[in-house]
C-alpha cells in the first residue's frame, strides 16, 4: 500500500499546504460574499436602471477588458 510508504512530515506538509489553499478560498468566499451584501444593501430594488449590482458588474467588465 502505497500510503503506507510516506513519511508523516509529507502527509503532514501535503495536508498544510491544502489547509492554506483551503483557508485563502474561504477568505476570498468571504470577501466576495461582504461585497454583494453591500451591494445588495445600497440597491433600492425598484424599476430604475441605476441599480449599484449593475454598475458594479459593468466595472468589474470593463476592468477584465484592459
């Protein structure tokens, strides 16, 4: 059996290194999920075209464009 034949530091050394990946997801998740909240937030959610979702999503478009 092949796990039978690694060290306990290289499992360990493996299972940081996706703990840390795992982490700055979880951050980023976070991040994300703070910023649509705020948007939501600052959206009247009526019938007007000025809605700071849309606004947001054209400059984050425009921003990938450059």
């Amino acid at each position: 059996m092949r796990y039978r034949s690694r060290l306990s530091a290289e499992v360990k050394r493996i299972a940081t290194a996706h703990m840390t990946e795992l982490r700055e997801k979880i951050d980023s998740l976070g991040q994300i999920a703070s910023t649509l909240q705020t948007l939501i937030e600052r959206c009247s959610g009526n019938d007007r075209p000025d809605c700071p979702i849309l606004v947001d999503l054209k400059n984050t478009a425009d921003r990938q464009e450059d």
